[in-house]
C-alpha cells in the first residue's frame, strides 16, 4: 500500500506500478476507469485538545501517523 497525490497515483497506475488507486473526489483520473466506492459522509471523530481538532477540514495526509479507529458494522448501524 503506498500514498501519494492524485497525480502520482494515477501515473502509478497506468505504469503498472499498482494495481488500484483509491483517490477521493469527483474528477476522474486520465486514462483510466473508474467506480464510485461510497456515497456517505466519512468524519474524524477526534478528541479536544487533539492537533487537528480546531481544523474545519482534515485531509487524509493530516491522519499520517494517527490511529485509525474503523467500524466493523456499516455506517447504519
């Protein structure tokens, strides 16, 4: 598993350097296919006083070396 931007991961993948790219946003990468994975809103739940707590927006490079907590059950549960 490897991160990269947009660009990288799609150059990755048209190389043949990886096999799937899962990228976030609506445009799709040149060259390539295509599917949406999910529709629903994904939040970090993060406690006061954490670094990025006061942030409106957390980018997923911003999570880089935080525990990820993930639900076993859908998101309607």
């Amino acid at each position: 598993m490897i991160e990269g931007s947009r660009t990288r991961l799609g150059t990755a993948l048209r190389n043949g350097a990886i096999d799937i790219a899962i990228v976030t946003g609506e445009t799709q990468l040149q060259h390539t296919k295509s599917m949406s994975l999910w529709s629903e809103r994904l939040l970090a739940v993060l406690p006061d006083g954490h670094r990025l707590a006061a942030n409106e927006i957390v980018h997923w490079t911003d999570l880089k070396g935080e525990a990820l907590l993930l639900s076993q059950r859908g998101s309607r549960t």
